[in-house]
C-alpha cells in the first residue's frame, strides 16, 4: 500500500463558462409576487394549500408587525428552481430579515448575478473531472471569500458586497447581493470539501473557515434575538440544521431567552434532521414547529403570497 499525501492541485484544468451547458438560466426563474394575486407556481400547485402553510404566514404577518426577526435558511434547490426573484422580494419589503447558506447557496446566487445561468450537467462533467471546473466562479469567488481573513467579515458580506461593486449585470437576481444592499445579515455555513471553489488552488482555506465561523457567530447574535420570531429551513437536509441548532444553544447558553418561537422546514420530502433539529426540539420550551412537505416551486410562493396579501 502506497503512503498517500494531500493532492497538488496546482495543475487543476478550467474551462470557460461561456463553454458550459447549464440547467437554470433567467428563463426559468419566477416573477416577483403581486398582492391580491394567484402566484405563479406552474404544474407544482397543491390541489389544496397546506394548512400548515396559512399557519405560518400568520406567523411570519406577527413577527413582522412586531418587529421580530425572519430568518430563512434554505439549501441551494431553492435557486436552482428560480425562486430568487421572490426571496429578494422579500427581502426589499423587510419580510425576510436574514439569509442562511451553505456554500452551494453562494456559488449558485453568485453564478446567476454574474453569468446569467447555473446548474451543470454533474453526472456528463463528472465523466471527464470537469465537474465545477469553471474558471470565473472559481477565480473570482475564491478572490471574494479572501477578504474573510483575519476576522474582517464574514462570506456572505463578502459575496454580497463582490457582486455590487463589480456591478454585475444580473445583480438583481442575487440574493446575497440584495441582502448587503438592505443591510441585512447573510450568512454561508460552509463544510470544507462539499464545494466547487474547493477544488481549486485559489481556494483560500484560512480564510473560508474564518468568514464562515464569523458567520456563524453573526447567526448567533440573530438566532439570540429569535424570541416571537420565526426560522424557516427551505431545503437544507443537513447541514443548515445542525447550523441552526448549535446557533440556538449558543444563544441560549450566553442568558438569551429563545423560548417562543416558530420554526418551519418546508421540503420536498420528510429527512430526520429537519424533523427533529428544526421543528422539534427548538420549540420544546414554547412556541410551534412546523412540517410542510412538498415541492419548493409551490409552497414557497404560496407561503409569501399569503404574506403580500396582508401586510
């Protein structure tokens, strides 16, 4: 058996995005809500809206008049199937008060601003190791995430903050963009080695792990506000409910009452860690834990368009 060693990735091969065939371009993406209106869900609308949903518009409608915190997390499908434009909405119209990502969440929101499209074909690229091998999102995303070090910000600022001065010509179609505009906390959870940007020498390790657990303590300082608030998991199986999780402890642990609050994990089917990291074990102290299984293209719509229609 051989004595293995960490891989040199010096001689990694790139290749344009302007080569790259993609799944999801500005053609695929929602319109923004209008109040009083059926919104635009394509072959995805429920033959009946989940109860549950209304619930937790009404929550939302609360803590909003209230001036309590939103947060949503969401897994990057939400993107990939074109709900940005509503998310931004959202966010302009002070509904959405914060914005948790994994890493996937950045490339995609950053990809769409700066290209215009995102999505590849993984199982065809994968076939020759091109798999995340375009050039501009590493280059220039890896360049953004390097202003993290030494504790200056965290990734989702950093992103956000690329995008706007870069004036990139699908700025308003980011999500992270929007949010530094507003002035809004975003924060990217990343786990190392599930990303694209990974793969390549200009990935900056000390730096994404430093802008990632300032974002993870900027969530903290959110979560720690999160009393008569709502937290909505959109598609994160894993990863964001662990993020939340501890996000939640640390509040808690450092004499912040977090006790009423909603949570709601809105998926296309039912996974444990949602379950029990988001519905169920937060609220134990108080407040009321949500579970609305079914396709993201229908039910985050709705869910917003139940808002619109009464703030």
């Amino acid at each position: 058996m051989k004595k293995y060693k960490p891989i040199d990735l010096s001689e990694i091969k790139t290749y344009s995005s302007a080569d790259r065939k993609t799944k999801v371009n500005l053609t695929k993406l929602f319109k923004e809500l209008i109040k009083d209106q059926r919104p635009e869900t394509g072959d995805q609308r429920p033959a009946t809206t989940p109860p549950e949903l209304k619930s937790v518009a009404d929550k939302i409608i609360k803590a909003h008049r209230d001036g309590r915190p939103v947060i949503f997390g969401m897994g990057a499908h939400v993107i990939k199937v074109g709900l940005s434009p509503i998310i931004i909405q959202m966010i302009k119209a002070g509904i959405i008060n914060c914005i948790v990502m994994n890493g996937a969440g950045a490339i995609h929101d950053f990809e769409l601003a700066t290209i215009g499209n995102t999505s590849e074909d993984v199982a065809e690229n994968l076939k020759e190791g091109m798999f995340g091998m375009v050039k501009e999102t590493l280059t220039t995303l890896n360049e953004a995430i390097a202003q993290c070090r030494n504790g200056k910000m965290g990734i989702g600022e950093a992103v956000g903050e690329k995008i706007v001065k870069m004036n990139a010509p699908y700025k308003n179609l980011s999500i992270l963009a929007a949010a530094y505009e507003a002035g809004i906390p975003a924060t990217i959870h990343v786990a190392i080695g599930t990303d694209t940007l990974h793969m390549s020498p200009k990935m900056d390790a000390a730096a994404t792990g430093e802008g990632s657990h300032f974002d993870f303590k900027l969530l903290c300082d959110v979560v720690s506000d999160l009393e008569g608030g709502v937290y909505i998991n959109a598609g994160s199986a894993v990863l964001l409910p662990e993020v939340f999780l501890k996000a939640l402890t640390v509040a808690r642990n450092l004499g912040n009452k977090v006790d009423i609050l909603t949570t709601a994990n809105l998926d296309m089917i039912k996974h444990y860690r949602p379950t029990v990291n988001v519905v169920e074990r937060p609220t134990l102290n108080g407040g009321q834990g949500f579970n609305i299984i079914g396709k993201h293209e229908a039910n985050i719509p709705l869910l917003f368009q139940m808002v619109i229609d009464r703030i």
